[in-house]
C-alpha cells in the first residue's frame, strides 16, 4: 500500500494507538508509544510544510463538500498541529524520563493524552461544523478524565468542575450548531460561511453569541473563564500543561476561525474580540498578583496570555495575527516549561505554596533557574522567544497607529512581572527551605530535565532567530484570515 | 622667576595688609564698646608668637597635615585673584583661573582643615565644622548667584576682563548692577567669618568651633591663613565691584572702604545661629537675588 | 379538529415551544439544585431538549423515511436524513458524558462522602 | 578548575575593551522578522559609555573573582556585560530595547544574590525598571508608527503631538534609569541591598546608561531640543522642563544624603544627585553644557567605581556599614582612606579634581542659557553635597573607633587596592589635564551630537568662551604651597607630641572616657532638619505614594480576584445571563448591536 501523507493521519494515528492499547501494555510499550506516536505525527507534520506551501490539502471523506465532511489542511492549522504533536511529545517525555507518579504511568493517561491529541488535532482540521461538536467533546472527555486522573479529593472536584462547565459549553455549542443547520441546511464551514449572510440578523447574532459563549468558555475568555483556576489547581502540573498549551490554543484557533469565516464583518468582529481579550488579559493578570499557589498563579497568568492572544488575534491584522501565532507557539513553550518545572517542584517540595516554596532554589537549583528561564519568556523579556512574539504583535498595532492595546499589553506586562518576580525572589530568598522540602525525597534523575532544557533551548533559538519561523507564521496568519481563500479551496468557487 | 617674586610680592601684602586690617577691626570694636582695645599691631605680635611656640600637640598625621593643606589653599586662592590691573605686578598666576575656580578654591583649605579637626576625635570640632558647612551652604547660593548676576553681564568668568570692563567710577559694577552687590554683600560677610554670621568658630564659642584642638604652631598657621584669605577675599569684590585698582595704595584704600562697610555691619547685628542664619541667606539675600535675575535676564 | 396542528408552521412553533420549556426545566435544575446527580440529570435534560428541537425542526409532517426501496427511486418527499445522524451521534456522546460525570461523583462521594456541589466550591487550597 | 574559571570571568571582563579597540567601522546586521534587523555599530557616543564599560568593569571583576568562585554570579555579570554592550552597540530601537531588558534582568538577578535583599527591595527594584523598559518600548513603537522605522534617526518629518510623544516617554523611561525624583525610590533600595560589590557596577555603569538614553535625545530632535518647541530665554524650551527636573532631583537628593545613617544609602542618594546635574546640563542642550555633562558623567563613573569598590572593601573587613559603626580607621586603612578622600574630592567638584572641570563646563552652560535660577538650585546642592562628603570620610576614618571590628580592621584585600589606586591615578592625571579630556573624549561625541567641539589649547587648559583656567598650573600652585608650608613648618624650630591618648581632648573641662560618645558620626547634619527648607524635604518621602499605590492595587486585585468564584453554578449563571442580556439588546437593536 502507498503511504499517502495526508491529514487524516493526524487523527487516526494516534487513535488507533489509543484504542490498542491493551496490546501495547501486553507489551511493555506505553512508554515508548506515548512518546513515538505523537513524535511521528510531529515529523510528518513538518514533512508537509512545503506541501501546504503550495496549496492546503484537503482530505474528503466518501463525498466532495459541501455534501461530504473534510479535513482542510493549510498553513494556519498544519501550524497548530504541529505545536500540539511537539507539545504532546514533550510531556510524554517527561513522563516517560522523569520518575512520575504511578497514576500518570500505565494505560489510562496513555489512552486520555492520545485522545486529547486527537481533539486538539481535529478541532483545528475539521472543516465541517458537526465535526467540530464531535471533536471538542472527544477533547473535553478526554481533559474531564485527566483533571481527574490523580483520583483524590481535589483532583475529583477539578474534573467535576470541568466537565460541569464543559458541558454547558458544549450544549451552547450545540445548540448553535442546530441553529446553523435548521437555517442553511450546511454543515460544511465554507457552505455555512457563503450562505450565513442570508440568515435573519437576529438568529445571526443569536448563533454568533452562542457559538461566542461555548468556545469563550472552553477557550478561557473573561466572562466565562472562572472555572480556570480551579481546574489547574486540582489537576497535575503535567496535565495542566496540555491543557495550557494545548488545548486552549485549539480553541482559540476554532474561535477565530469561525469569527472569520461567519462574521462577515470583521468590524463588529473585532469589536467583541478585541473587548473580551483585553478584559481577559488585565482581570487575569490584576487577580494574578495575589495568588498564592503556584498552580493558580500560572492559570491566571495562562488566561492572561490567552487575552493577550486573543486581542492581537481579534484585531484581524495580517501582522498582528502573524504575532499573535508566534505567540501561540511561544506561550506553550513556556507554560509548559513552567508547568512541568511546577511538577518537579511539587514533588521535591511536596506544595507549591509561596510560603513553603521560599528557599527552594537551594534544593532544587536548576528547577528555579528553569522557572526564571520561563518567567522571563512568559514575560516577553528578550532574549527569549516571547519578546519577539510580543514586539510583533505590539509592532503590528504600532503600523495600525492603534496605542491604547499597545498601552494596555505594556500595563499588563508590567502588572505581569509584579508577581513572577515576586516569585522568582521567593524561590531565591536567602532563608533555608521548608523543612519538609529536603528530606526523603532523591533528586530527580537527570533526564527528567532534558525535556525542559530542549524547551528553554528553543525559546532561546526563537528569541535569537525569529526568522526561523517566520514563512510559516506569516502564512499561517494569511490562511487565517483570507476568508475567500478558504472558500475557494473547499467550494472551488471564491465568494 | 618673576612669577615667583611676583607670589611672594602678593603673600607678603596680603599677610601685611591681613594684621592691620585685623588689628584695626579689634580696634574698631573696642572703641564701639567703649574700650581701649589692643594695639592696632597686636595681631602680629600673637600670630608671632604662636609660630614661635616651642611645643605643639598633634592627634596622628592627618591633625598636621589639615593646617598645611588650608594654608596652602590660602595661597593657592589669593595667588588666582589679580590684585591690580593694567600691570605686570601683583598678579600671581590669576590668567591662568577664573572666577568659579576662585570660589571653590576658596573652600577647598577649609576642607582639608576639616579632616584634620575630625582626625582630633573632638566631637565639639566637629560639630563646629558641619556649622560652617551649613552656613556656606547658606551663603554660597545668594552668594554665587550675585557674581553670576556679575558673570552674565559681562558674559565672562574671568576676573581680569570683569576688572578691565569697569573703566571709570561709571562703570563700576557697584554702579552698573547695584542689586547684585546688595546681594552678596551679606553672603560675603558671612564667607569672612564676621559677625552676625560668626557662630561658627566665634571667639567665646571656641569649645565648639573647628579650632577647638590646635594650639601652638598649628593654631599659628591658622591665624596667618585666615588672615591672608580675608584680605584675599576683599581685593577680589574690589576686583569685581569697585574697578579693581590700578596700584597698590588704590588697593588699599578701596578694600579698606569695603572692610569698613562690612565691619560696620557687623558691629551693628547680633549673631544669629546656624540654622537662622541659613533661612535668612535664602530669603532676604536669594529673594533679592532672584528679584536682580528676574530684572536682568526676563525684562532687559 | 385539530387538523391546523398538522400545519408545519404550528407543529413547529409547538415543538419549538416544547423543547425551549424542557431546556428551561433543565437549567433551572442546573443552577438550583445542589446535589451532582440532579444536576447532572439537568444537564442531560437539556441536551435532550436540543435533540427535540433538533429533529423537530428538520422534519415536516408526511415526510418518509430516506431509504430507497422498491418503489422508491428518488429523494423525494423524504426527511432529511442528517438530523437524525446527528443527533443519534450527539446522543451517544451525552450518554458517554453522562456516564463519566456519574461515575466521577460516585467517586467522589465515596471520598468526600457529599454529593453536594456546594462542596466543590468551599474545596480549600 | 577554580583558577580557570577565574581567569575565565576576567577576560569576559575585558570584553567592553576588546569591543572597543577592534570593532572599527563596521556594522554588524542581524535579521529578526518581517524585514526588520538588529544593527549593530559603533558611534562616538557609544564609544565614550562603552569606554567607561572598558575601565569600569575589568576593575570591579578583580575584587569579584576573589575567594571561592561563584560561578551563577560570573554568568549573570557576564550576560550584564552582554546586554549594557548591545545597548550601545545597538544602531537601532530594537537592539537598544533588547540590550536594555538583559541589562535589566540580569542585574536584577545579580541583586538578590545578596542576603540583605528584601522583597520589597526587590520588587521595587524591579518593576522600576521594567517600568522604564516598557517605557522605552511604548516611545520607540510610537516612534515607529510615526515614521515606520526603529533606525534612531532625527524625528523631524512627524507632527508636534507624535514628537512630544515620544519625547516624553523616553524621557520618561530614561529619566526612571537615573533615578530622577519622583522616580528614584528604586535607588536607594537597591544600592543598598546589592552585593557591596555589584552596588559599584550599579551606581558607576548600569546608571550611566540611562544617561546614554538621555544623550541620545539631542539626536532624535536636532538642534539640541530645541527643534521641538522654540527656545527660553538662550536655551531650548524643552529642555527647561527636563533642566528643573534634573535641578530638584539633585537638590532633593543632597539634602536626603546628608541624612542618611548607611554608607551604601547615603552614596546612593549622592548618586542621583550627581546625575541630577548631568540631567540638568542636558536640558541646557548648549555644547559646554553637553560636554559639561560628558565630563560629568566621566568623572561620577570613576569616583562611584572607587568609592563603591573602596567602602566594599571596608564592609568586607569590618562588618559594619553604618557611619555610627565605623571610625578611626584611618590608621588602619590608610590606602582606604586616600581613596576615600580622593573620591569625595572628586563627588564635591572641589579643584584641582576633574569634578571641577565639569561642573565649571556646566555652570558656564547654565550662565551662557541664562537660566540663572537653574545655576542657584545646582549651587545649592553642589555646596549642600560637601557636607555628606564630609560625612564619607569622617564617619568611617577620622573620630574615634565605635565598633570592636573597627578597632582591629585591617587593610582590605590587593584585589580591592589594585582597583583604587587605579582609580586614584586616573581622576589625578584628568583632573591635572582637563583639556585632554575635552580634546579626545568630549569633542567627538559632541560632534556627533551636532554641538561645535569645545576644543583645548593645550592637554592641561580647559577653555571656553567665558574664560578656563589651567590644571596643571593650579595642581602645580597648590602641590608648591603645600609643600613649601610643610617645609618651612618642618625646618622652623620646635618640636611636636603626638598626644597620649585619644581621649586627650579639650572637653568641656572633663576628661572624657571611653564610655563617653565621642563619635559624631550618626548626629551630623541632624541639625538641619531646623532649617525649613530643608527640614520639609527631609519630612517628605515618596514611600508612601509607592505604598499607597501597591495597596490600591492590590485590593483591585482582590476585587478582581473575588470575580472568580469557585461554584460551577455560578459559572454557569454568568454565562446564560451574558447571553440573556446581549440577545435582549440584540433584539431590541435588531442586528449585530
């Protein structure tokens, strides 16, 4: 048989590992298979940049759209995926490298983690609205059951808080999805988006504020964001960083996709967006300054860079989106850097709270400097990737003559570097560790840290050689946001 | 060689016109309060005897090397202000200063006096010495603000081109620019050590003044220091206010005038203390000062 | 006698009715009730009501079944058969989430030994 | 190994060197993204802070690579160096911007290496200074959306607002760096908590580059600022403004010096005060004031380097670092002593010392702008400075030993003398040849700035247009005097007694002991609190706005923080209610709003 690189791989892949997962315990092979599948879906990802270059593949399944459901692969999603297979492979690394805890070892979290690779992946390639619905529940079952893998008291109350919350995003999802259909008759995106204008104004704006509360919820917006923290709390720092550096982002990308290919107006588009993604970014950062669990501090600071994201997306700027797409690939970097060094923290110091944390860098030295490393990034301080991202975005404003967002991302940066310093100079404060930080527990083995030094290396190569990813993201940004592109590969026909 | 005489020439007038000057002031007070007073040559006569003294007490090197350095700061500061113009004479190295240089000069040998009166581990000295820090704090705005007042109309720091600018009784800063004399007159009171101003280092006050340690020798250099910078400080207001002078007997004789005005003025005043003294240097004279700025520099 | 109800306009605005009274049933045992399997059951039943409106909406009464069989040649007069896929697709899903959430409170009560949702909320740090 | 990575850390150290001899005319570019790249070339501005980075650093990295190596201190000093060298490098916003972060957080993380940090210390350090950076990047992001370029070029084709703009967020940003006031609380804290020696690379280089932001603001608006709002009086009036601010600053922080009880603490205020005046000159925008502030800056970065290093040393011997604690150690550490004297000399701008030469280009600057009121205020700190100078030298050397570990002190260590006599040398040798200064440090940089060169006659004559004077024969003059007074006071007869004991003193009829307080150390310059003026600077503070500002922030946090409930149903309450009431105004709008 011919192997065809196509996007469909991207899918079936790593759900078939997940679903043979017993031979694979019968075996021995979790470990390996964690860590190869996603690692294989990440070079093929990367084997099809220059493809996508050319044109976005499309894989149809039995039938052409608008009738058949597709997967559209072009610059902005082969982009995405890419990230979370990196994103997946890293944190099957560290689990795998790392002494982890028995529950994150083992078949369970082997068939969840697959499983949410398999939601991020589809959200961001399916082209067919129904599709969607499937996929963001197959993302969300698969978070619900890992918030909740450790099996304790606060991880049951954060998986129940999750699917809670999750399932009344998904109902709004839904309903707008019926919505859709009862009023077009398509399910197809680029169907929908050509025939949406028809639509009554009011269930327009009816569907548009559904589908907005349904993804806002699940993808960390302020008014709908406040099942965050709690959530990153009782979960594992490790899991945590999937979902900071993953999943969100598959949302957010779904987010604006829909906004351009639905709204047709980008005005009113970036109206709501640039509102909600400057409100998201300054609570979060301003509730950010008193938190003192290391969990929650990350989980504002995450929500914060999701408004930050999400005002540079909004703004629909080739420029500020490119930025904002760096952006993207930066902030998973580095959250997930700062969630796993989160993990080694709470396992050395058996909490993650300020006052138990103060001292720590004297028993784990290279996990604080890894923290500063990451503070730094997620701050946008060169030379790490995040300031460039950052000055792109800002730089992409700045050519628009917009100043209030540039104002408004500088203030929060500022408020930003108020509590990471704070916890930077915690982790360093000349007062000997808490006393139940230093015994027992061995060091972690070296290898547990290789995972984080390749990150804290990339950012570094990103701060340094932005230009590296620089095609790809502009691309991606103008995949974004060229509506009649779009269309006219699927349809055939622009707009 | 000329220079060397020429310095020893201003030295030795200096010291000369400093003990007569200073013998007359005591004379002139006594006769104020109704005393007899010392001989107008009595100041020579303990400043000789003070530097023939046979024994000085000294705490550690720093204590002797402090009246070095004031004196030869003294030196230093009258050798940089021309005492006569249009002449080769009594002019000491002053083409190579100016002004602001002068200025500082003249606090430089205080300075140095002052490390030695913290090396005597005296607190009273000390305590003497952050007075008169303070008050040259007090006197040095209104003070420089008036020789700026001087500067700025004759759009130069060197005393010489001030000096030559001022060619009949006409043009006499005194004349041309009353305001900025009235504002340094008291400032310039107060940098001679006279009274109103004198708290710091005030005959009955010794116990508390910078000099409370020396004795003998030391105390004799001192005494010859302070009396040279005096008339050092004399000669350059007559530099900058009355035309300077064209010999030595126009020289004495104008700074004489001014050291009858300032010494009328202080015989007239109670002493003030250092923190009065400080708030009124920068009302009274700094208000006029900042009036003359005001009249000089936004309405002409 | 009740033949207008067969009007596809009325059947619709019923079954619009019906469905939006089952939804508000469902979220005002959502955000009233406290114990987790009554507001999972709130839950559930508000999918449901989407289903209904779902279904009801796409079809029009005398509408046959999409199945091409011996006399029936083309897609004529037939229901639109998407509706009914998706929906059966939407169920299963509700019911696989439905279940975990059960599962998970049944956990979590043998743990906590409260079913209450208020005790999620006063989880301390 | 030890011994490798030392001499490892010293050649890092001599980086800003090598940089200078070698680099030449050539740009160096770097590409970044969407057509933008970092330049990186050498001007005769940046050549002048780069020459400071040259002799400052390599000075303070010799008493640094003493004792055990530690090596997360040489990497961050090293990133120090990489960043502040960038900075100036830089021939654009972005290399500016980017020197300037590292350069900030690294020194951030070189700070609370110390034991003394506190966490408000730290933060205040901090965020002071990212304050600053952000600044910097919102003036240069106008700046670029105003000419669509981040090349530091004249701004002249821009309107009135976009310039002032950006005028006044650099400003802003640069003025935060030097620790203008208000904006200057994060110096004093952070001074004085840093490692003793880092204090040194603080005060003598990471503060000048804020300078060299300032410096660089005559080239964005041409004609010495003047370009951007007309000219006062014989100045530009733009720069009126930044002259009063530099001006306050200077006097404000004199008087807080003079009250301060730390040494570290009290240098520190005197380090805003002296760039207080360099700030000031600036302002004044004419090329003697300019090159006043040159030769300032020149001359503050060698006198912190010698005092911060030389106190350092103190520290480390005794232990102690407040004046009450001190004392007498001038027979124990004489070295530290001259150091010290010569330093202060040096921070008075008392002759035969280049301080004077700066301060007489800055005073002349001031006279030739007639902005007299300006030249009364610089007067005032200038003379109110020589009182905590007194202060610097009489509390730890002269009086009497006032802690057991002052009283058995010895000589720092060569690694801490090397660096002041070093030091020493240098600001004797400018201070004999100010026109050598001028001729070959001075001129070119106010070439590039477009001021005409002040030019010397001759190495050792300083000259303007309002009239110089000559280092040579003024070092000559007072070197004869003091060495003819000693002679003849030595030839004369008589002899001299060293006295018995310390506490042989005329004291008010008493003899005093070894109890009684003799040390003046802490009281000086309380006294002046009676003063009004004076009393009223030292009352106020700025600490409390600081405060107030945190605690205002951080309830807002909490108020914000309190949004974020921990009920699902509320979650959920909220989201339906958002819908109700936006398709409630949908409804009644009809459409999209």
């Amino acid at each position: 048989m011919e192997f065809s690189a196509s996007p469909v791989w991207f899918i079936a892949l790593p759900l078939l590992a997940a679903f043979s997962a017993p031979l694979w315990t019968r075996w021995h092979l979790l470990d390996h298979l964690l860590f190869g599948v996603p690692l294989v879906l990440l070079i093929l990802a990367l084997g099809l940049f220059p493809t996508v270059h050319e044109a976005p593949l499309l894989e149809t399944i039995v039938i052409a759209p608008p009738l058949g459901i597709h997967l559209h692969l072009d610059s902005a999603s082969l982009l995405l995926v890419t990230l979370f297979c990196f994103a997946v492979t890293l944190v099957a690394a560290f689990l795998w490298l790392g002494a982890t805890d028995s529950h994150l070892r083992g078949r369970r979290p082997f068939v969840l983690i697959l499983l949410l690779l398999v939601g991020g992946n589809g959200l961001v390639l399916t082209g067919d609205l129904f599709n969607l619905y499937v996929f963001l529940e197959i993302a969300g079952v698969s978070a619900y059951v890992l918030s909740a893998l450790r099996d304790d008291r606060p991880a049951l109350e954060a998986g129940l808080k999750y699917l809670i919350i999750g399932s009344v995003a998904a109902l709004f999802f839904l309903l707008a999805v019926v919505l859709v259909y009862l009023q077009t008759g398509q399910l197809n995106l680029a169907a929908v988006a050509r025939e949406f204008a028809a639509i009554p104004p009011a269930m327009q704006g009816l569907i548009a504020l559904l589908m907005l509360i349904g993804l806002g919820i699940k993808s960390e917006l302020f008014p709908f964001n406040f099942w965050v923290p709690d959530v990153y709390r009782g979960s594992d720092p490790a899991v945590t960083a999937l979902f900071s550096g993953l999943l969100v982002k598959a949302f957010l990308f779904v987010l604006v996709h829909l906004a351009v290919l639905i709204w047709a107006d980008p005005a009113v588009a970036r109206v709501w967006l640039m509102t909600l993604g400057a409100l998201t970014l300054i609570v979060a950062e301003l509730a950010a300054l008193r938190q003192d669990d290391m969990r929650r501090m990350l989980a504002y600071s995450s929500l914060g860079q999701i408004g930050l994201i999400m005002l540079a997306l909004g703004f629909f700027s080739e420029t500020t989106t490119a930025g904002a797409f760096f952006h993207m690939i930066n902030h998973t970097l580095v959250k997930l850097l700062l969630f796993l060094v989160a993990a080694l923290l709470l396992r050395r110091c058996l909490s993650l709270r300020l006052e138990d944390l103060a001292g720590a860098a004297r028993v784990s030295p290279l996990a604080a400097g890894l923290f500063v490393v990451g503070a730094l990034g997620v701050l946008g301080l060169p030379p790490f990737g995040g300031f460039m991202s950052k000055l792109w975005m800002l730089q992409g404003f700045a050519e628009a003559q917009r100043i209030w967002p540039i104002a408004l991302i500088l203030f929060a940066a500022l408020i930003e570097a108020g509590y990471y310093f704070r916890w930077i100079r915690v982790l360093y404060a000349p007062v000997a560790p808490a006393a139940s930080a230093d015994t027992k527990t061995t060091p972690e083995p070296w290898a547990a840290y290789a995972p984080l030094l390749l990150i804290a290396g990339l950012m570094l190569l990103l701060g340094v050689a932005p230009f590296l990813l620089e095609t790809s993201v502009v691309e991606a940004a103008h995949a974004l946001l060229d509506r009649d592109l779009t269309l006219q590969s699927v349809l055939g026909v622009a707009q | 060689m000329h220079v060397l005489l020429d310095s020893l020439a201003m030295i030795a007038l200096c010291y000369v016109m400093g003990f007569l000057f200073q013998g007359f002031y005591r004379q002139f007070n006594a006769r104020l309060q109704r005393r007899w007073g010392p001989s107008i040559w009595q100041n020579l006569y303990d400043n000789m005897k003070f530097l023939l003294k046979s024994e000085t007490l000294i705490h550690g090197p720093m204590f002797f090397f402090g009246p070095m350095i004031i004196a030869a700061g003294a030196i230093t500061t009258l050798l940089f202000v021309p005492f006569l113009k249009d002449s080769d004479w009594l002019q000491g190295v002053s083409t190579h200063g100016n002004l602001i240089l002068i200025i500082y000069l003249l606090v430089v040998g205080p300075l140095g006096n002052a490390l030695a009166v913290g090396s005597s581990g005296n607190p009273f000295g000390v305590m003497g010495v952050t007075r008169g820090l303070t008050r040259l704090m007090g006197l040095e705005v209104p003070f420089f603000l008036g020789l700026a007042l001087v500067m700025l109309q004759h759009e130069t720091t060197s005393v010489h081109a001030i000096m030559a600018a001022q060619d009949g009784i006409a043009h006499w800063n005194l004349i041309t620019n009353p305001i900025a004399f009235a504002v340094i007159l008291l400032p310039f009171i107060a940098s001679q050590n006279a009274s109103p101003f004198d708290v710091v280092g005030a005959p009955v006050e010794v116990y508390a003044g910078p000099r409370v340690e020396f004795g003998g020798r030391l105390l004799g250099v001192l005494m010859t220091q302070n009396m040279m910078m005096t008339i050092a400080k004399l000669v350059l207001v007559v530099d900058l206010f009355l035309g300077g002078a064209s010999n030595v007997l126009e020289l004495i004789a104008k700074a004489f005038a001014l050291f009858l005005l300032t010494t009328a003025i202080s015989a007239a005043f109670p002493r003030l203390k250092t923190e009065q003294t400080v708030d009124f240097f920068w009302k009274v004279p700094l208000g006029l000062a900042v009036l003359g700025v005001v009249l000089n520099v936004w309405l002409i | 006698m009740l033949e207008f109800l067969d009007s596809p306009s009325v059947l619709h605005g019923l079954h619009t009715i019906g469905s939006l009274t089952l939804f508000a049933v469902g979220l005002y045992g959502l955000l009233g009730k406290r114990h987790l399997l009554k507001v999972f059951i709130s839950l559930a039943l508000m999918e449901l009501a989407v289903y209904l409106l779902f279904i009801a909406l796409a079809t029009t009464p005398g509408e046959t079944a999409p199945i091409l069989s011996d006399g029936l040649t083309a897609f004529v007069g037939m229901a639109d058969p998407v509706p009914q896929a998706l929906t059966l697709t939407a169920i299963v899903i509700g019911m696989a989430v439905l279940a975990l959430g059960v599962s998970l409170a049944i956990r979590y009560h043998r743990l906590s030994a409260s079913a209450d949702i208020r005790t999620l909320a006063d989880a301390k740090d | 190994m030890n011994l490798i990575l030392k001499l490892l850390f010293l050649a890092v150290s001599l980086t800003p060197a090598l940089t200078l001899l070698t680099w030449g005319d050539g740009t160096l570019a770097w590409p970044l993204f969407g057509g933008f790249e970092l330049l990186f070339e050498l001007g005769p501005l940046s050549a002048f802070f780069l020459l400071l980075l040259a002799l400052g650093t390599p000075l303070v990295a010799l008493p640094m690579a003493r004792g055990t190596p530690d090596r997360a201190a040489y990497g961050l000093f090293a990133l120090l160096l990489l960043g502040m060298q960038m900075l100036l490098l830089a021939g654009d916003f972005l290399g500016l911007f980017i020197g300037w972060e590292v350069m900030t957080w690294s020194s951030y993380l070189l700070l609370i290496r110390s034991t003394r940090t506190t966490l408000e210390g730290a933060q205040t350090y901090i965020l002071f200074n990212l304050a600053s950076a952000f600044l910097l990047l919102a003036g240069m992001l106008v700046f670029y959306s105003l000419t669509g370029d981040f090349r530091i070029a004249p701004l002249t084709e821009a309107s009135a607002a976009g310039r002032w703009a950006v005028f006044i967020l650099l400003g802003l940003a640069f003025l935060i760096k030097v620790g203008a006031l208000p904006l200057h609380r994060w110096i004093p804290l952070g001074y004085d908590q840093a490692p003793d020696l880092f204090s040194a690379v603080l005060a003598g280089l990471i503060s000048k580059m804020g300078l060299y932001g300032l410096l660089l603001l005559p080239t964005l608006f041409p004609d010495a600022l003047a370009g951007l709002s007309g000219r006062l009086l014989n100045g530009p009036a733009a720069g009126y403004g930044l002259a009063w601010i530099g001006a306050i600053t200077a006097v404000v922080a004199t008087f807080k010096a003079i009250s301060q009880q730390d040494i570290k603490r009290l240098l520190a205020y005197s380090s805003i005060a002296q760039l207080g005046y360099v700030v000031t000159a600036i302002g004044v925008g004419s090329s003697l004031a300019v090159g006043g502030a040159i030769f300032q800056t020149l001359v503050h970065t060698l006198v912190k380097l010698l005092l911060f290093i030389t106190f350092a040393g103190i520290v480390l011997q005794t232990g102690q670092r407040r004046f009450n604690d001190l004392g007498h150690l001038i027979d124990r550490m004489p070295m530290a002593f001259f150091a010290v004297l010569i330093g202060i000399i040096g921070l008075a701008g008392m002759p035969p010392l280049p301080g004077f030469a700066a301060k007489y280009l800055m005073f002349v600057g001031l006279i030739d702008a007639r902005w007299l009121l300006l030249l009364a205020a610089m007067m005032l700190s200038s003379t109110a400075a020589f009182i905590y100078c007194y202060r610097l030298i009489y509390g730890p050397f002269l009086g009497h030993a006032n802690s057991p570990e002052a009283r058995t002190a010895t000589e720092a260590p060569w690694s801490y003398l090397v660096p002041q006599v070093v030091l020493m040398g240098l600001l004797v040798l400018l201070g004999i040849f100010p026109g050598f200064a001028i001729e070959v440090i001075v001129d070119p940089v106010l070439m590039t700035l477009g001021l005409t060169p002040i030019g010397a006659p001759s190495w050792g004559e300083l000259a303007t247009p309002y009239g110089g004077y000559d280092g040579v024969v003024l070092m000559t003059v007072f070197g004869g005097a003091f060495v003819i007074v000693t002679a003849l006071f030595w030839l004369a007869r008589g002899q001299m007694r060293r006295a018995g004991s310390p506490y042989d003193l005329s004291f008010a009829g008493e003899v005093p002991t070894a109890d009684t307080p003799l040390h003046y150390g802490a009281g000086m310059g309380r006294e002046l609190r009676r003063i009004p003026l004076i009393g009223w600077i030292l009352a106020h503070t700025t600490a409390g706005v600081q405060a107030g500002l945190t605690r205002q922030t951080l309830a807002a946090a909490g108020l914000l923080g309190g949004l974020y409930r921990r009920d699902p149903q509320t979650w959920t309450l909220l989201a339906v209610l958002v819908l109700v009431v936006a398709s409630t105004l949908l409804a009644l709008n009809g459409g999209w709003f």
